[in-house]
C-alpha cells in the first residue's frame, strides 16, 4: 500500500486511517479510505478533481467514467479493509445483505 505525502482531502470532521490510491494525476484523484468519525469506521470511495496543479483537490461529486479504475482491484481491498477494521459490507455477492435499489 502506498501512501502520498499529502493526505486525501477529506471532511475536517473525518480521520482517515488508511487509503489507497487506484488513479492519481495532476488534475483526477481516486482513492479508497477507510475514515472515522469519533465514532464508528466507515468505508469511503472518492473521486476529487482540481483544474490546475497546486489548486486545492475538490470532491467531485457527479457522474465519472470507470473505464480507467480497476474496479476488481478495488473491491479486494474493500473486503481487506473491512475485515481489517471491523466494517460491514451489505453486498449481497457476499452474502453480506440484501440488494438496494439505485435510489438509496
């Protein structure tokens, strides 16, 4: 696992306790983080963007392209994450819960 010197710009009212970078570059950051909020672990997948280098990182909240993210990479660590920090994952292909609908 390889950490960046600068910390992923989470909410202030967030620790991170470990991340992984899938993408980063000048302008695009994807990471997976595992956060806490004084009171539970939670599992967080962000995508920020800036527009020009040395710009503050803003959380990109709209539609984005996974042509680039290895989304497979990405669920394997999800699952080492969550054993790790004790978190639950409600995905049914784990036997982990049941389907939600697109809308929660």
């Amino acid at each position: 696992m390889r950490n960046l010197p600068e910390p992923p710009p989470v909410s202030p009212l967030l620790k991170v306790l470990v991340y992984k970078d899938y993408l980063r570059t000048t302008h695009r950051w994807v990471a997976l983080c595992v956060v806490n909020n004084g009171r539970e672990n939670s599992l967080r997948f962000y995508k920020w963007r800036r527009d020009e280098p040395g710009a503050t990182w803003k959380v990109d909240l709209a539609r984005f392209s996974v042509v680039d993210v290895d989304l497979g990479h990405i669920a394997t660590d999800a699952m080492e994450f969550a054993r790790a920090y004790k978190i639950r994952l409600d995905w049914p292909s784990t036997g982990g819960g049941s389907a939600r609908s697109s809308g929660e």
